[in-house]
C-alpha cells in the first residue's frame, strides 16, 4: 500500500534562498529535536504521566475493539431510526467531526437521498451562539424523526449547553413523553453539568440520556478518535480503518531519526522558519474541497496547542509528570495558523502569499487519485480533454513554484487517496506534529488556559454561582475604557 509522502524540499534554502533552512542548521537542530523526542517518548510510555497532562490521545489508534463493535452497533441502530442527526458541540467536540464528515462522507451528503444511502442527514450546532442558524434548523425538522448526540468534555460549555437546553425543550414538545431517549451525552465519565443530567435521567429510564464516556487524558482537540466515533458509526465510515491509518502513523513517528519521522522532521522545520527565519504564520493549504474542514481543525490544533504566554516547568506529583506555568519567563510563543483551499484560495490570499510579507509557510495537501474524475469534452482551447485532478495537481505544483520563485518556504503533503485509512493518518500526524512542535517550544501543548478569559467574563455577566472572588474583583476593577471621542 503506497505510504503519504512528506516533501519538505522547498522549506530548504536550495530553494526559497536565505528564507529557507540549511541542512547544516537542521543538523545543529537535530540535538534539540532528539531531546524533544526522548522527553515526549518517556512520557508517552507512561500511563500516569499521560493522563495527567493529557496525552491519552497516543493510545487512541490502539484502543479496545470491543468498545468499537458497541459503538457501530450503536450508531447503526440511530441510523436505520432517524432521518436525522443533530450534533452539539463546540472547538474540539466539533472540529474533528466536521473534518471526518466533510473528508469521509462523499459531496453533499446531506442534500440527495442516493448519496446518504439511507443514513440520517447530519447537521452541526452548539458551536456558536448564533440563534439564526439554529431556530432556521428546528423549525424545518420533524422532532419525531432527529436524534440529538450532545458531546461535551467538561459538560460546562456555554455554547453547547444553550444549545442543548433550546434543542431538548424543542425535541420535548414535539417529540412527546420519551423525548429523551433520542438524546446521546458523549461527556466525562464523571464529571459534569452534563454528565449528571445523562445520569440522572438515565436512573429513571435506561434508555434515556444514554451516554459515551470521554476517556481520561484525552483534551478536546486531540479526541476526533475518541468522541467523534460515534459519529463515524451513524454515518458508516469504517472506523477500523481510519484507526489503522492512525496507528501506522504512529509508528512512523516514533522513529528516533528526525528524517524518517515525519513529525518531527515537519515540527523542526517549522520551529527553525519560526524562529529563525521569521515565519511565524502557517497557511495549511489542501488541494481538495473535502480537506478544507480537516485543515480547520488543524487551525485550532495548533492555535489552542502551541500559542502560548508561558514558558513551561516540569514538576512530578504523585509519581507523574506534571507540566505548570512558569510564571517567570513569558514567550508568547506559537505560530498563528491560517487555513486556506486549492484551487478557490488562490484567487485569494494567495496573492498575500506570494507578495505579501515573507512571513509565512505554506503546507499544502493533496491528493493523488480522486475517487472520481471529470474529463473536459474536445475542443480547441488548451484545456481540451484534460481531466480535472490534473489540472488541480499542476494548480499545486504550479502553486508551489511560484512560492519558490518568491523564496516562500512551503511543503506539500500527498495523499495517496482520500479514504479512511489516509485521513486517520493524516490526523495523527498532525497531532504528533504539535506534540513535537509544544516540546521543541518548551510549553505545554495540552492545555487552553487562553480561552478562559472570555468565558469568566461571561460566567461573571450571567451571575454564574461559585465564580471567584479574584475573577469578580478582577473584571471590576478592569473595565473597557470607553471615551467619546473614540466613537463615530
Ligand atoms: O481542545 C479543547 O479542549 C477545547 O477546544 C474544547 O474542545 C472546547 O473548549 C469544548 O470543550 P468541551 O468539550 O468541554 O465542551
């Protein structure tokens, strides 16, 4: 079975110039990039260590078959039921299921009978406050016929818990007494708002609220394979499929070797153009329509993993690795990731890329084969007879010459085909990428202390019961300055 190919020629100077890395940097490199390495691969083989600082997500590819069987059986028994599926959830319980759905599922899945073959259409909501798009949803679905799956790690989401609460009361008057036998949790097994709501109603009827635990040590974004299972099952994606593609990538990035690991090779090279080079921004860029939900959960992989204030201190408690802030060094660190499509972003930001400040690193994808291909009728212009993949591929090849001719570092990951087994691999990949490219950082990548700002604010505004003293006096006693003569 032919393997992804990683092409990481145009990050070097041979070919994008001073902008680009020389073999003789990665080489000094190659010792920062060992230790990261070994200190990753130590708490890796470490089950305490990797729940503590949530690295389950390793194990995700290896995990229990049986749990899979149950899982399909599940989602199986929700699709020959219901005509449809409404998915809550926001970030990592979002991200990751948008991705499979948009890579997997063929081309408008949703819109024609013959393309779902039966299986329930799929909607996304609880990943905005926006009340348009959900009350346009509700009032056009039967509530008799739609399963809700709810998924949230902490069951405290804001967003995802307003949905929830307008879906439920939704799904209540219309769907009558047993209304929620048609909502899954897929939370923390313990923990939760959610989870002792999925448990309280399922005291009084088992087949209410039923729930899917999260496992321990496995964050939002690094857990498509984990809560967004359920979702393959009720669409019919072949999950063992997609875990193989994972767990053979994994392999290829536990090899000590830096060239013949693609991860570390790809978060080395873009730790030296970081802070060497100055590019700080990654454009992630697949050629392929159906990649594009996969490069923007990529963005949010990176944006929450790697930009950090603090600079990380290793401490041990009770036998396990533990990673807290070093309140004495702030870096302010991480690329900022951007995502973009081939051939539609071209006529875009690429014109930023090209002639733009050279700032930047373009990682393309593609795809070598397409499960289907278009041929255009003879005539007598130059694009007669050519097919469609073709012209894509030589947009990307035509792409990164450009970059090239402009000393723009970028590289291009290729896909055999889109299928299960390429995209989990694809997936793992770029989570081992950011593990890499958090321990080359020096920071801890599995945390999101950022987003917490907003949401105390918030909890604050709302009178949320339990917030603390500190975050009320803090947010009193920072008010946003507002002065007249600074409105328009
Ligand atoms: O990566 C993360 O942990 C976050 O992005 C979360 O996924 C996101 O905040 C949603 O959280 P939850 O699943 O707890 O509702």
């Amino acid at each position: 079975m032919p393997k992804i190919k990683f092409d990481f020629n145009n990050m070097m100077d041979f070919n994008v110039g001073r902008h680009g890395v020389r073999l003789s940097e990665l080489k000094t490199f190659s010792a920062r990039a060992g230790k990261a390495f070994n200190h990753l691969a130590t708490v890796l083989v470490d089950r305490k260590s990797r729940i503590a600082l949530s690295l389950e997500w390793s194990k995700l590819p290896l995990q229990d078959k049986k749990v899979i069987v149950s899982i399909q059986k599940l989602g199986k028994e929700i699709a020959s039921e219901y005509e449809n599926v409404i998915s809550l959830g926001i970030g990592g319980s979002y991200l990751g299921i948008k991705a499979a759905q948009d890579a997997l599922l063929p081309p408008y899945y949703n819109d024609f009978p013959g393309v779902r073959k039966g299986r329930p259409r799929i909607y996304f909501e609880g990943n905005n406050l926006d009340p348009v798009t959900l009350s346009s949803l509700l009032s056009n679905l039967n509530p008799r016929k739609t399963f809700v799956v709810v998924i949230s790690k902490s069951g405290e989401t804001s967003e995802t818990k307003a949905a929830l609460e307008i879906v439920e009361a939704w799904l209540k008057r219309g769907a009558g007494a047993k209304f929620a036998r048609q909502i899954i949790a897929v939370t923390d097994p313990k923990a939760g708002t959610l989870r002792k709501k999925a448990s309280a109603a399922s005291a009084k009827d088992p087949l209410a609220y039923r729930s899917l635990p999260l496992l321990e040590g496995v964050g939002g974004r690094f857990s498509e394979l984990n809560m967004g299972l359920l979702h393959l099952a009720i669409t019919g994606v072949k999950i063992a499929e997609v875990l193989k593609g994972a767990a053979d990538m994994a392999k290829s990035c536990a090899l000590s070797d830096m060239f013949k690991n693609p991860a570390l090779f790809y978060a080395s090279l873009s730790v030296i153009a970081y802070e060497k080079k100055g590019k700080q921004i990654s454009i992630i860029m697949p050629f392929s329509e159906q990649l594009k939900s996969t490069a923007d959960w990529y963005i949010q992989l990176l944006a929450e993993s790697t930009g950090k204030k603090y600079a990380r201190k290793i401490v041990f408690e009770q036998g396990a690795e533990k990673w807290v802030e070093d309140r004495s060094r702030i870096i302010n660190t991480g690329r900022t990731p951007i995502s973009a499509r081939g051939t539609n972003d071209l006529h875009s930001i690429q014109q930023n890329n090209i002639e733009g400040r050279n700032d930047k690193v373009v990682t393309f994808i593609r795809v070598e084969k397409y499960k289907k291909d278009l041929k255009l009728p003879i005539s007598e212009d130059f694009l007669s007879g050519r097919t469609l993949s073709g012209l894509l591929k030589t947009a990307q090849e035509g792409t990164a010459w450009a970059l090239n001719r402009e000393m723009r570092p970028n590289c291009t990951i290729s896909l055999p085909e889109l299928n299960a087994y390429y995209w989990g691999a694809l997936l793992f990949f770029f989570e081992m990428a950011t593990a890499y490219e958090g321990e080359l950082l020096g920071i801890n990548a599995f945390n999101q202390p950022g987003v917490e700002s907003y949401k105390n604010y918030m909890f604050y505004k709302l009178n949320k019961p339990g917030i603390k003293k500190e975050i009320a006096e803090e947010i009193n006693t920072n008010p946003m300055k507002k002065d007249p003569g600074y409105f328009a």
